[in-house]
C-alpha cells in the first residue's frame, strides 16, 4: 500500500462544505472524505471540517482544488495513520 496524506479543511457553511466534499471524491482526489460539525469561535453558525484522505502524490492537486474553491479554508497536512 502507498503512503497516504490526511488533508483538513475548515470551511464555513454544511452546503458548502458538502458541495466540495462531493466534487473531490468525485474527481477522484480523496480515497476517503469525513465531514464533521466544530465549533467557531465568534461564528453565529458553526464551521464543517472535512478530512480527507488521498494518495501523497494527490495532496497538492487537493490542497490547491481547496483554495480555488474561494471559500477561505484553512488548510493543515500530515500523514495518515497506517491502519486507514
């Protein structure tokens, strides 16, 4: 199995984080995508992280499909555990 990137976004509306959730499964980006209400300080609403995991060589290409999305996401990287 190769290495795996976990990719995470906060991103502000549940339409609009579904709506890019969808689009980056289904562009293939993502091998798996989790979308989970946080909260946001000084938000009336709450905020939706998506966690995503992708093939290594695939972060960058969904790191930049997040920040094209013009959503103002804030975007951290790391590994993905072995066992996912």
């Amino acid at each position: 199995m190769g290495e795996f990137t976990e990719v995470r976004a906060t991103i502000f509306g549940h339409e609009n984080a579904a709506e890019l959730a969808h689009a980056i499964l289904s562009a293939g980006l993502a091998a798996s995508i989790d979308i989970a209400e946080v909260p946001a300080p000084h938000q009336d609403e709450p905020a939706w992280e998506l966690t995503l995991v992708t093939p290594a060589p695939q972060a960058p290409l969904v790191k930049e499909r997040l920040r094209q999305a013009g959503l103002g996401a804030t975007i951290v990287t790391c590994d993905a555990p072995a066992d996912r």
